[in-house]
C-alpha cells in the first residue's frame, strides 16, 4: 500500500476519523481537499462522482505493491482496512469482547448519530422541510450522547476502552466537535468530556484535528 | 459463546441482518421479541434500556464458557464478533481488498441509508416537521440504491463479491426490502435485484426472512 491520497474536508468527521488513523498509525498519505459547500458541493462534481459514487467524504485512493490503484470509501471500512494492513499500533482492544464493545460504540456513532445530522441531511430539513435544521440536529446528538455516556461506563479508562486509544475514541472525539457547532450543552455527558481531554493531550488527535488542516476555515 | 439469546423485531432490517449471519453460520439462538411500535415502542422500556441503552434493536446476549454474561448491540459489530468466534462458513471474503469492498457496501447501507429513513426518524419526521415521511424514506432509499447499483459492478457475480455470500448481501436483501415499503420503483438496479434473487434461493435468506419469524404480522 504505497502512495495514499485521502480525499477529505477538514470538518467532516468521518474523514477527521481516517486521518486520526493514519497519523496514529504514522502512516504517510498526501491531503485531497473537497470541498463540501464551495461550487454546489465539489463531493457532487462529476470528477468527484468517477471516484465515489456515493458522493461522501472521505476516499482513500493508494497503489498496491503490484502497481495496481485502488479505492475505499466509508470511514469504517478504511479504518479496517489500515488496522489489516497497518496493524502496530493497533487501533483495536486485543480481547475479543472489548475489542467488540469498542467497534459497537464507532457504529453507534457511525449509524445512530452522524447520519441524522451530516450537512445533505440538514440541508433537506432545511430546504424541503421547512424545518429547523439546528434543533434537528441538536436532538440526536443530545439522544446519541447520552446513550454514550452510559454504554462507556463498564469500559472507560483513559480512553473509552481502557488506557489504550482505540476505534471508539477515534469516532467520539469527532463527534463532540460536531455536537458542539449544535449548541449543545455537554455538561451531562462528564466520562465523554473527560476522555475527549485526555485524547487532545495525544499529538495523532492534535495532527488530524480539523483547525489543524490545510482547508481549514474557522470561523 | 453459548445460550445466544437475539432480542429482535421481524421487520426491522439491523435485526435481519444479525439473524441471517446466525442462520448463515448455523448458529443457534432464541429468539425475543421486541415490538417497535406496541406499548409506545417496547424498545423504550425500563427493561429494554437496561439491556441496551441506545434502545435500539437487535441486542445479542450469551454466556462465555467460564459463565460471564454478555451484550453486545450495534449490528455490524455483532456480525463482526460473530465472523471471529464462527469463522466458518465465512461471511467475509479472502482478499483483503475484496473484504474492504464487502465492508464499504455494508456500511453504505448500514450509515447511509438505513439510519435515515428508521422507524425513530420517520416519526420524527412527521409528528415534529410535519413531513411526509413516505417521501423522506422513498428519497434516500431511491439516492442509495443508484449509488449502491454502481459501487456493486466491480465485483457483482452471484452475490455482490464474487460467488459467495459476504457482509454485503447479509445487508443488501433487508434494505431492498425496506426500500419496498416506501413504494419505490426498483427497476433502475437491475443487479442488486439480479443479486436479491439469487440470495432468496439460498436456506438460510429463508429462514431469516421477517415473514418466517414468530412475531411477524404482515398486512
């Protein structure tokens, strides 16, 4: 696996989780901004769509040892396919049942918090609703971190598994940052806060940070 | 892993998903019904919380052999852990890439489709947006389906990898069938139907099917 190219945007969480990844892993990779709002959404391009179909953020594009160019989407998929190809460090609990609990909690987020809230959903709520595209928002995250909160206890450590970083922390941490840009009050969800902290001591989470990217646009 | 015990509803296409890799693998399990909609939605009771605080279903319970009990949510993360403590017959392909492209179709389906147009969605949808919920879920389905129609090309045989069932298919069957319920012309994909037809041949898609379950009560 030589030569990676991360199709991403500096807000997106789910391309802020393959980053993590590949700086956790150290792996080098060259950055390839979309951007989501500029020209319509460049992810809507025709250039864009020859690479993913689907039309999200991020794609990995790499060559294989025998020459041979391929590319993945969907965060998860990515983050497995890294683990198996770049297994040390791992980014998956060593035991079997822990090593599950942490891929239920990224799939929680994954499935039961990102979706209802990434900006093509917003944007419908918004533009065919009529709906408030904030409350909407801030609805699920407050719905999903709470369930958060409880299924971290029987885990948490340092980390949401143990003392060790793994595909948990990598999906949470980008999520409070998004649940953030909804005004939500984090106060009730103190275990999330506390390990979200002590990510933001680590330098993989401080490299693959949104603010710390080349497309970056603050606020 | 014994006395797997698959708190489920029969329509509910994450459900699906777990029972079919159980009947894939030939693993028995009993079968606990929880109704979606009767009582207020049984998944929001005091008793369904504490087994699962996200109050979605499926939930997959067991004993380890030195007696702990487990639970374990998230569908994705239960076919995976059930992939690791059932390896054969495998619902992952050998290649690597291949396994990659596996996991992406799941997890388009899995964080791009079903979570958007999902029983908790479409009621809020309409009793807060006032929306028409048929035409939310019929619009993603229809967006997802296109995109899956194309991303399955490369590799479609019999199934969507090659010959062999893989993750894909266990996640590719209930969401066609979910996409029925919005009224949705599925013509445009000729091979995801090609694909469906081929996996409703196979046992253990019949035996998974909602129609077979106990709690089924079709219109």
């Amino acid at each position: 696996m030589k030569g990676l190219r991360l199709h991403n945007y500096w807000r997106s969480s789910a391309s802020w989780r393959v980053r993590l990844t590949l700086h956790l892993k150290g792996v080098p990779f060259e950055y390839v901004a979309v951007h989501l709002l500029k020209d319509g959404g460049q992810q809507n391009s025709d250039a864009y769509r020859s690479v993913n179909p689907m039309r999200t953020v991020p794609t990995l594009e790499w060559m294989e040892a025998d020459g041979t160019e391929r590319r993945l989407s969907q965060s998860l998929a990515i983050v497995e396919l890294l683990q198996e190809r770049f297994p040390t460090p791992s980014v998956f609990p060593e035991d079997s049942y822990l090593r599950a609990r942490a891929r239920m909690m990224a799939e929680y987020v994954n499935s039961g918090m990102q979706p209802l809230q990434n900006l093509s959903v917003l944007q419908r709520i918004k533009s065919e609703l009529k709906g408030d595209d904030k409350a909407w928002g801030a609805y699920w995250n407050a719905r999903g971190l709470e369930a958060l909160e409880t299924m971290v206890q029987p885990t948490a450590g340092r980390f949401c598994v143990g003392d060790t970083v793994s595909l948990a922390d990598v999906c949470l941490v980008p999520q409070l940052y998004g649940a953030r840009r909804f005004a939500l009050d984090l106060s009730p969800y103190p275990t999330l806060l506390r390990i979200e902290a002590a990510c933001a001591e680590h330098p993989a989470f401080q490299a693959a940070h949104p603010d710390r990217q080349p497309d970056a646009a603050p606020a």
